[in-house]
C-alpha cells in the first residue's frame, strides 16, 4: 500500500508538472526576477566612488555615451577613447542612461529588468535543448531549476554587467547548432530541423553579437561550426551557408573594429586589455586571485600611468611584463593556472567573507559543477546526441580564464548546461536506484 501510495503521488506531482509549458514557466521567472529587484531594491546601487559599482567600467562607458563623450573614459574622469571591454553592453546601457538618466534609480531598475528578461528567456532555449539531447522530463525540471534557483538568477537581478546577455545568446547559438544538426525529433507544429540558410545566417548574427558581448566564448565558435558542417549534410551543400554565416559574423564585428583603428591607430579587434589581466592574473603578488589592488580603477599610481601612456601602451606594457615573469618561472604559471581552473569549477573563495558562508556558498557552486561535470561523462558515455559538442564548450569557455583570472561569474554561459547535465545525471540515477528498488521488492 505505502508503496503504491508513494507512486500515486510521484504521478499526482509529474502531471502537475507537466502541465506547464516552457513559456508559462518564462512567465513565472520572469515576474518573480522583476519582483526580486523592485521589492529589494537591488537598483539602488551604491553611490560610492561617483557610482562607479554601477556597471563598473562599462557604466562609466555608457555615461560618457549619454553625455556626448562617446565611447570613452571606462574609469575616472576623461581619459579618451577606450576598448577596454567590447561595446554591446555599453552601448544599451548608454541608451538607458540617455531615456532615464545617469546612475539613477530608474535606469537601475531598467537594466537590471532587462537582464532579468534575457535571463528568463534561457528557459525555453534550456526546454528545447533538454527534449532534443535527452527527454521531456529532462527539459522540464531543467526548466523549473533555471525558473526558480536564486544562484541562476543572481546576475540577472543584482549585477549590472554583460554576463545574463552572454549567457542567453550562448544558449541560443547551442540552440541553433543543435537544430542544424538534427539532434532529437521535434513535436509536429515545429519547423524541420535542418542546414537552412535561414539557420546558418542566424547563428553568424548571434555569434557577431556575442562576439560584442564577451569575446571569451569565441574559443568554441569554429568547433561548433565544424560540428554543424559535419552533421548538416554534404560539404559541398553546406559550405557556401557556413561561408555566409562567416560574412554575417564578420560584417557584426567590422565596424567596431574599424572604429578601433582609426582612434587608436592599431589594429584593435575587440578589446585592448588582455595584457593587464594577464599581468594582474599573474605578477608578482598573484596567488590565483586577480590583484585588484593594482588595478587602474583602484590604484591612483596605475591610473595615472594608464592616463600617461594610453590605454595600448600601458596595456602593452603590463602585458610585457606578464611575459617576462611568466617565462621567468614557468612551474608557478602552472600552478596559478591550475589553481584558476579549481576557482571556476569549484569557486572562488571571498578573502573578506565569513568562513561559514564562504564554505557554504562554495560547497553549493562546487556541487553544480561536480553534477554537471559528472552528467556531461555519462551523456559522452551513452554517446547522447550533442554530448560531444556540449563536452568542447566545457572545455573550451574556460581556457582564457585558466590563464588571466577567475570570477564565479565567468562560469555563467556554461549554467543552462550545467543544470541540464547535472538533472539528468539525477534521473538516470532515479531510475536506476527505482529499479534496484523494484527488484528488491519482487
């Protein structure tokens, strides 16, 4: 009876479940991250160092848009012309701060509204991804954790920076591969999966937009673009589409790098600032945390010399250095590298945090990973469909982040799978232990 009774309610809660589509859980996710930020005022964003926490770099950067200065000035005063980070944020929270002003309250709740969108949009993309690689159910308590777990939504409703944006435009590109790829049958009413052009030109526009939202992804483009080519038919059909969605991808990217040229006089792509993370990711003081102290935003000393030299020459000149101490000592390289590696995967820890909550906050972003990591190997073992490309993203979003720096929030992009894998390592663990438990009753 106790048995029979269990089941009834594990069927009972299943149909409720499943009545929910993966548009009325956006819904529900959506609103409760508006709720969040309106009822806790998380848009009341600290006016400490002339706001500078609001957006950090890039709302300094959007300040300058709104008040006529262009895209410029990404730390204290006016220093000129800046490609400190990639414009797609900057330039939508410029717009922001033009319509509702600088640093204000409304333009905190807007922005912040609008990554909770983009954050919530992720649900029917992880839906999509869920019944494509594994099964319905997959997809929907995936759906559900992304809806209502606060670490999901906690870039979306506190921090305002590029991270939910990257994050959903990642997913959607997966999206995309996966439907050129013919992963999974879809229910009738869907478009056939296949190598349209239609699909082919979108995926270079979102990777042209990703590309301008945060260039550490850009390691997994060409091993998804050779992945879709292998699995959407003949070479010689498929060639002249890729080509084209490399012309979109390109044509995306060209104006800021042609702006990049004429202000600087180099060839800038994308961002200027790579050798000042890898000299605070590993100078002399660094122990696997980025040395913030020495930071031009925090450093009066490094500003001044940032302002003195220019944004290319001092960057060049950190990066200089990162070299010679790198190749000084190339056993503590390692080391810092593998010590980032840990921080992604398993957290970063807070130097100024409480023990107690650092143990804990660490122990809940290690167990998402181990789950995701442990569900990505048995996906590649029972060779589901997508697992291999799943496993090059895995292995590829975190390389520049091994070398330069670890942040919890660097692991973003990789958080819709990562809540996949890790529910379906979960059920398949269910139905194995049901079965156990079902021949233990017989």
């Amino acid at each position: 009876m106790r048995a029979t009774g269990d089941k009834s309610l594990e069927m009972s809660v299943d149909r409720g479940v499943r009545s929910w589509g993966p548009w009325q859980i956006f819904w529900i996710a959506f609103t409760l991250r508006v709720a969040y930020v309106t009822l806790v005022h998380t848009y009341r964003i600290s006016a400490l160092e002339d706001h500078f926490a609001f957006g950090y770099e890039m709302g300094r950067i959007a300040r300058a848009l709104a008040t006529g200065h262009g895209y410029a000035d990404p730390f204290h005063g006016h220093t000129g012309p800046t490609a400190w980070v990639t414009p797609l944020f900057p330039l939508m929270l410029g717009a922001i701060f033009k319509v509702f002003g600088v640093y204000t309250r409304m333009s905190g709740w807007v922005v912040l509204v609008f990554d909770s969108l983009v954050n919530a949009l992720i649900i029917p993309l992880i839906w999509e991804t869920g019944e494509r690689c594994f099964d319905a159910r997959v997809a929907r308590w995936s759906a559900w954790i992304w809806a209502l777990y606060p670490a999901a939504m906690q870039y979306a409703v506190k921090w305002v920076w590029e991270m939910a944006l990257t994050a959903f435009l990642f997913q959607l590109a997966l999206v995309l591969a996966l439907r050129v790829g013919r992963v999974g049958d879809r229910p009738v009413g869907y478009v056939a999966d296949g190598p349209t052009w239609g699909r082919w030109l979108g995926f270079g526009l979102v990777w042209g937009l990703l590309a301008l939202s945060n260039p550490g992804v850009l390691l997994f483009l060409p091993v998804c673009g050779a992945w879709m080519l292998a699995r959407g038919g003949t070479w010689t059909a498929q060639l002249p589409k890729a080509i084209a969605a490399g012309v979109v991808f390109l044509a995306m990217i060209a104006p800021w790098s042609l702006r990049n040229e004429r202000v600087f006089h180099a060839f800038v792509p994308l961002r200027s600032n790579f050798g000042v993370e890898l000299y605070l990711g590993n100078g002399p003081g660094a122990d696997g945390f980025l040395m913030e102290y020495m930071h031009p935003s925090k450093d009066a000393a490094q500003f001044a010399r940032y302002k003195q030299m220019g944004e290319l020459g001092y960057s060049a000149w950190r990066g200089a250095e990162a070299k010679e101490i790198i190749g000084a000592d190339l056993p503590r390289f390692v080391w810092l590298c593998a010590t980032r590696a840990y921080f992604y995967w398993f957290g970063v820890p807070d130097p100024a945090g409480k023990p107690v909550n650092d143990f804990f906050r660490s122990l809940n972003y290690g167990f998402a990973s181990g789950a995701g990591l442990l569900g990505l190997a048995l996906a590649l073992r029972r060779r589901v469909p997508g697992a291999g490309l799943f496993a090059a993203a895995f292995l590829l979003l975190p390389m520049a982040y091994y070398i330069a720096t670890a942040h919890a929030r660097f692991r973003h992009p990789l958080e819709p799978l990562i809540t996949l894998l890790g529910v379906y390592l979960f059920q398949r663990a269910e139905k194995r232990w049901g079965f156990s438990r079902a021949q233990a009753h017989s």
